[in-house]
C-alpha cells in the first residue's frame, strides 16, 4: 500500500464511520429523516416493501454496514468492495437529504448546492476507491495474459507432439520396411533350399 493510500482511505472512511455511529446512537432522528424517502421507495418499488417499511430497523441496518464498510476501506481490506457500498449508502443518503432539504430562501439554496457538490466529490472519491487496483493488474488483464499462456504452451505441444508423432510414424515405416526385406530374404531362402531338394531328389532317381 502506497502512502497515499494509507492516509487517503482512512480519511475516506472516517466520515462514514461517524455516520454510522450517530445513526446507532440516534436511531429515531436518524430514521425520520428517511422515512418518507422509504415510503417513496416503497411506493415505486412495491416488491422492496417489506425492507422499507420498518425505518428504524433499516436505519439500524443502515449504520452498521457504513461502520463495517467504513473501517474495512480504512484498513484496506476489501477496499474495493467496501468502497462500493459505501458509494450506494451515500447515494440514498444523498437523495434523502436533497428530498427533505427545506429551501426558503437563497442562503438555503446557496447551501444545499454545497451540499450537493459535496456529496459528489465524496462520490468522485468513492468511485476511484473502487478502480484502484492497489498496483495490481485487473481481473480482465489476468484472464487475458492466462489466455495467452495457454494457448502459447497449447501450440508447443502441438508442435511437440507432431514432431513426436512424425518420429514415431518415421521409426514404424522402418520397422515395416525391415520386416518386409527380412521376409523377402526368408521366401529367397525357402525357395532355394526347395530347389536344391529336387535337384537332389532328381539325381538320387537318375532323371
């Protein structure tokens, strides 16, 4: 881990952690300010009733994983993973506070555009915690170069096992041809000695 990297997803993390930790101790404040972006939630996705009708447990809920994901991207570990659910946790939470934001005036808009800017650059920030590789070559680049590999050692072996097949197929023609010249002389042999006994046999009968 770069040094960069050590203090940057610390910093990043902390905020969500905080955030996790008032929503546990404040659960009902916490819970009534999302309420109605539930009820929203619910309303255009029926089959997500049942997980956002009941605020305060999905608050509850809620706090927990920004703790669990906040001080997982502090440390490092499933940095990426954390990294993304943070950034889904902070879009809710985003759209919540955009929705419930009162704006009566233009010092409220003036501040709910800072708001606004400031939950985009923890969004930017997010969003590159979760390409960081750490240094290390991506899932896609691996499964390429492993490709690669197989199919240059897939290829040696073609060209090895030809060669051995062309060695093999070379060593049983001369095998064959042996056999073949060794059977002719045999058949040459057999036909003189057949010959030499009748011509024994016609002087032993005076033909």
């Amino acid at each position: 881990m770069s040094l960069l990297r050590k203090f940057a997803r610390p910093l990043l993390g902390a905020s969500f952690i905080a955030t996790g930790v008032d929503r546990l101790r404040n659960t009902d404040d916490a819970s009534a300010r999302i309420e109605s972006t539930l009820e929203e939630i619910g309303s255009m996705v029926p089959q997500a009733e049942p997980l956002v009708s009941n605020a305060k447990l999905t608050t509850q809920v809620l706090g927990g994983v920004e703790i669990a994901a906040g001080l997982a991207l502090s440390t490092g570990r499933f940095s990426r993973a954390a990294a993304l659910t943070l950034a889904c946790v902070h879009k809710f939470d985003s759209y919540a506070e955009y929705r419930n934001a009162e704006v009566e005036s233009d010092s409220d808009v003036t501040a709910q555009r800072s708001t606004l800017l400031k939950n985009l650059s923890i969004l930017g920030g997010l969003g590159l915690a979760i390409v960081d590789l750490d240094g290390k070559p991506s899932l896609g680049w691996r499964a390429e170069h492993l490709a690669k590999a197989t199919r240059k050692k897939g290829a040696k072996l073609s060209d090895k096992t030809s060669a051995w097949a062309d060695d093999l197929g070379s060593g049983t023609n001369k095998k064959v041809r042996g056999f073949e010249k060794n059977a002719k002389k045999n058949l040459n042999n057999a036909s003189k000695g057949k010959k030499k006994k009748a011509q024994l046999a016609r002087k032993k009968l005076g033909v």
